[in-house]
C-alpha cells in the first residue's frame, strides 16, 4: 500500500522538481540579461566618446585647428568613461590591449606629426574591440522573443551607428585637406555599404516605434544637409578637389550621432525593462512553484508517516519485547533456574511472560505477528536450552563434588591407615617405602580438595591454632611431587592464623606445584618469605627458572589468579585449572591477599602471594631483628610491586571504558 501510494507522488515531486528548475533558469536567464543590457550600456557611452573623439582628431589632422577645443572636452569625457569601465574584466582587458597607445597617439595628433590613416585605424580598431566584448551582441536567450529582439535590434543599431559616426570621422579628415588620398574613397563605400545593410537587418527585428525613431534622426534638417555632404563626397572619386565645410558636416553629422544614440539607448532601455519584468514574473512563478513543491512534499510525509504507522508501531513494539526478553526475561529466568533447588531444574516460564504474543502489536500486519509468534518460540527455546546447560552445569559440579568427597574420604581413611603402619612398623626400609605412601596420599588429598575448591563446596580444613610460617611453607612442599627440588630459602617469622592455615598451605602448593612443572629437573624451586613493613603484609615468593609465560598469556593468568577472569570452570583449558584453584582459595582468603606472576630475573617465572596482617597473628617469644632481605628477594619484591601496579592500573583502564 505504502509503495502504491508513494510512487505517483515522487513522480510529481520529480516534475514538481523539474518545474522548479525551469523557473529558477528562467529567473537567472533574466537577470543575467538586465545585467548585460546595462553593461552594453556602459560600454555603448564610451563607444560613443571615442567616436567623437576619432573624427575631432582626424579634422584636426587634416588641418582643422578649430577641432582643437572640442576635442579637449571630448578626450576628458573618454577619460571619464574609462574610468568608470575599470571594474569590468573583460572590457578592462580590452582597454589594456587596445588603449593602452592612447595617450602616444593623442600627443603626437597635437603635435600634427601621426598619421591621419594610422590614427583613424587605431580609434576604428578600439571601438571595434569594445563591441566585440559587448554582451549584448553575444546574448542568445530564447526565454522571451520580444527580449531577444529588442537586444538583436540594439546589436544592430550599434553597428549602424558606428559606421555612421566612423563616416562622420573618415570624412571630417577628407574635408579639411580638400580631397580623397589613397583607399579613403574606397573605405568611405564600404563604411555606407556597412551602415545600409545594419539598419536593413534593424528593421527586421525592430519594434515600429523604434524603426520610427530610427526614421526620425534620418529625417532632420541636419541628417539632410549631411547627406548632401555625402552625395559631395561621391562626385570626387576621381580624388578631384573638394571645397566643403568640414565644421558644418561635423556639427549635422553630430547631430545624426547623437540622435542615433538617443535611440540606441531607448531600444537599451526597453531591453532592460522587459528583463526586469521577465525576472519579477519568474520570482512570481519560482515562489509559487516553492510553495506548491512545499506542500506537496508536506503531503508526501504525511502519507509516508501514516502508511509506514502500520509498520512502525507492530516493529516498535516488536523491538521492545524482543529487548525485554534478552534484557530482562531470559536473564532473570535463567538465574532462577540456576538457584533453583536440584530437585526443581525444569522449564521456568518467564512469570510475565504473555499467553498471546500479538497482544502487543496494535494491529499489525499477519507476517508481523507471526514474527512475534517466532520471537515468542525462540524465547522458549532459548529457556529450554538455559535449562539444559544449568542443569549441565549443576550435574557436573555435583559429580565433581560427589567425586571429591568421596576421594577425599577416601585418602583420610588411607592417611590414617598408613600412619598406624609407620608407627608399627620398625624395619627402615618399608618406613621409607611407607612415608614415600604417605606423601602420595596427601597429594590425592590435595588434588581432592582442589576439585572441591573449584566445585565451590570446599570448607576450609579446620585448624584450632595458629601455625608458624615456616611450618606452612613446609606443609606446602610435602604436598608436591618432586618435593626435593623446593629450596627453602629464607624465610623471616610469621604466625598465620588458624583458619587460613589450610587455604594458605594449599595455594603455596598449587604455586610450587607449577613452578616444579614448568622448570627443568635439574633446576630448584626457591621460597621466599618476607614481611613488607609498607603494606603491613607478609610475603612469600616462589621463584622458578623455567620456560617462562608469554605476556598475553601472563596476564590472562593473573587475571585467574585475582579472580577477575570469567573463564568458567568447564570451559577454562585443563592446564590451568591449578590457576582457577589458587584463584578462588584467594578470593576466600578474603580482601588483601593477592598473588601475581611475573618474569624471574635470568629466565623462569616468580609468583607472589602477599598476606594481609589480619591473617598474621603475634609471633610468640622474644621479637628479634628479622635478618636482611636478600637481594633476590628484593628485587622479587620491587618487581611484584612494579607488576601490580600495572594490574591495577589495567584494571582501573578497563573499568573507566
């Protein structure tokens, strides 16, 4: 429906478009030529001074000292109108090319030294150049026939005028010296020849009152005297002497100029005039083409608003229950189906989840709804299989867990067996073979409580009395492997307390444990152990010279290690199952206790754990100096400390973004 009624009306806004255009061509077409009109204007008075001033200089050449007076006024009028033209590029440009001698030629004319022929060419040549660049005789708009005939009737009478006041010039000159020289008859034919055929195509595209104008300035006593002149200046082609006036042909010749560029500027202001109303017309017509565009373009919203209603509000909607259910719904039902009780894992529909999904949809189309109806079967999907991995999930923590205590039990029950057999048994060397046992049997201890740990269904091993540091360290060791490898190095007093004693001897020995992994068999495992008087905590390093971490994968272990990792427990690789345990055996430890890795100076990889003071309890008897740190264990420390800073900084980066 939408596409029915929206097609017909983008194509009458294309045609409204186009229409638009027209007038607004139309409107630049009209100024662009009231423009031109006034510039031929200008262009046509500054012809007409240098006309003047070409047959006052040629008189004066042929020896007319009266000329000299008017020619004065008529050089500064020239100068006047060349001033105003300067702003005009291209007549500025021909005034460049073509006058840039004038004022050469002016002084040797006072002088009588120029040429008469040469001089008159040069004027000929400017006035020739200046209506070349005239607009109006390059001007071809079709947008109105009365315009275009005003301005083809104005092109022709300049160039009727311009032979008539070129006539007027060549033989102002002639009359002074007595007489035609050279190719001046020849020239002086041409010129009326030129003169005839212009008015002859004026009064094709001239108005009757402009031909009657025209008429009327060849019709004056002065135009008649001037043509007696004329008929004068045929008879001697033979180049005989002639005696006439040249003043009085000067003052009718002027006269007919004058009259001719009277008429010139009257059929320049009908041009003009008949563009300005082209132009107030095409204004008229644009704005109201604008306006019909307007409204057209108003309805064309309206009817697109109100057809695409049908599809907004139902897909509005739509959207909405699609980002409720993935926001909110599936969310909050997934986490009931994972805190729910073992015997409860079932598909939880959602409590506010609606009995008809297009309920919502206001009156949405048939495919709307049944999207609403896939969106609503992807929900109980997307349940369904929440509650197939929660209940996953829980079945597999719960065997772990079974599992764990089962071994667990298990080994307690071996422990104590063999430690009934040690006390009875007297012969050193099934002692030794019973004590290699025993050392097996807490490590199964210990692997057992790890799945426990990372099932999150370990309690703490009870421990009544606080337990010196060493001997936690040492706890640690027996529970490792190849625990002849572990050098204990120094390790400064310290008391733990009796509820982190277990937790605390268990992470030394996932650290340890990986240190011996991950290191050569000929090279030891160091542990440190050290108070740190600036953090009012206590330290233990275990320090290898092993293979080392990658950075990113270093700094994916100590995010295990803080417990900022989202790795789940089923989904993190096996080979680092020992960092997810000493991870959360820190998060149980409480705040303050931390464990980072870092690069061991030489090669190999140090991990930290740092205790805060109140898992440390008083240490019993006499205090004493704590013996120096060793330079090992303090570049170990400066090193943990530069390593956290950096963790902490990430961490600080990640949560601002």
């Amino acid at each position: 429906m939408a596409v029915v009624i929206t097609v017909p009306i983008c194509l009458l806004l294309a045609v409204a478009g186009l229409a638009v255009y027209g007038r607004a061509e139309a409107l630049g077409d009209a100024r662009t030529t009231r423009s031109e009109v006034g510039l031929s204007l200008r262009i046509q008075a500054l012809v007409h001074q240098l006309q003047r001033e070409r047959g006052l200089t040629n008189g004066l050449l042929g020896g007319e000292g009266e000329f000299r007076s008017p020619l004065t006024a008529t050089r500064k009028r020239v100068d006047t109108a060349l001033r105003g033209m300067r702003p005009e590029s291209a007549v500025e440009d021909v005034i460049q090319r073509h006058l840039q001698r004038l004022a050469d030629i002016r002084a040797a004319a006072d002088k009588g030294s120029a040429d008469r022929a040469a001089t008159l060419t040069f004027y000929t040549t400017a006035v020739d150049a200046l209506n070349a660049v005239d607009p109006v005789a390059e001007t071809t708009t079709g947008t109105d026939r009365q315009l275009h005939d005003d301005l083809a009737a104005l092109r022709e009478l300049a160039a009727a005028k311009e032979s008539v006041a070129l006539e007027r010039g060549l033989l102002n000159g002639v009359f002074a010296k007595g007489g035609f020289h050279d190719r001046e008859y020849l020239t002086f034919t041409e010129v009326r020849a030129t003169r005839l055929a212009a008015l002859a195509r004026y009064r094709q595209t001239a108005t009757a009152p402009q031909r009657a104008a025209v008429k009327n300035a060849f019709a004056t006593e002065d135009a008649e005297r001037a043509t007696a002149y004329e008929n004068r200046a045929e008879d001697a082609a033979d180049g005989s002497a002639m005696r006439a006036d040249a003043r009085s042909w000067w003052d009718a010749m002027t006269v007919l100029v004058d009259d001719l560029y009277a008429v010139q500027q009257s059929v320049g202001d009908d041009a003009r005039d008949r563009a300005d109303r082209l132009s107030h017309d095409a204004e008229t017509g644009l704005a109201a083409y604008l306006v019909a565009g307007a409204l057209m373009a108003a309805l064309v919203a309206g009817l697109a608003a109100f057809a695409s209603r049908s599809l907004t509000r139902p897909l509005g909607a739509l959207t909405a229950a699609a980002h409720d259910v993935a926001r909110h719904r599936l969310p909050a039902t997934v986490a009931r189906i994972q805190q729910s009780p073992p015997d409860h894992v079932e598909l939880l529909p959602p409590a506010d989840a609606p009995d008809n999904p297009d309920a919502r949809l206001l009156g949405g189309a048939a495919e709307i709804a049944e999207v609403a109806a896939s969106l609503h079967q992807v929900e109980h999907t997307a349940l369904h299989l929440a509650t197939q991995q929660a209940s996953l999930r829980r079945n597999t923590t719960e065997s772990l867990a079974n599992l764990g205590r089962r071994n667990q039990n298990l080994v307690r029950r071996q422990l104590s067996l063999i430690t009934r057999l040690e006390r009875q048994e007297l012969d050193p060397d099934a002692l030794a073979e019973l004590f290699e046992l025993d050392h097996l049997a807490t490590r199964m201890r210990r692997n057992a409580e790890s799945l426990l740990v990372l099932a999150g269904q370990n309690p703490p091993r009870p421990t009544a009395a606080p337990a010196d540091g060493l001997e936690v360290v040492q706890s640690a060791v027996a529970e490792v492997e190849h625990y002849r490898r572990v050098l204990i190095a120094t390790v400064e007093p310290v008391r733990v307390r009796g509820h982190a004693v277990a937790d605390v001897a268990h992470l030394l020995a996932e650290l340890i444990e990986n240190g011996l992994t991950f290191s050569p068999p000929t090279e030891p495992v160091e542990v440190h152990g050290w108070h740190d008087a600036e953090d009012h905590a206590y330290c233990i390093a275990v320090v290898d010279h092993g293979i080392g971490m990658s950075e990113a994968d270093k700094e994916r272990a100590n995010a295990r290690l803080s417990g900022t990792g989202e790795e789940a427990l089923l989904a993190a690789p096996t080979r680092v199952l020992g960092h997810l345990v000493v991870g959360r055996l820190a998060h149980r430890l409480g705040d303050g206790t931390q464990v980072h890795l870092f690069d061991t100076t030489g090669g190999g990889l140090s991990a930290l754990l740092a205790l805060p003071g109140r898992l440390l309890a008083p240490v019993e008897g006499p205090s004493t100096s704590p013996p120096p740190v060793r330079p090992a264990v303090s570049s170990l420390l400066n090193g943990f400390r530069a390593g956290v800073a950096r963790a902490e900084a990430q961490s600080k980066q990640g949560a601002s973004s």
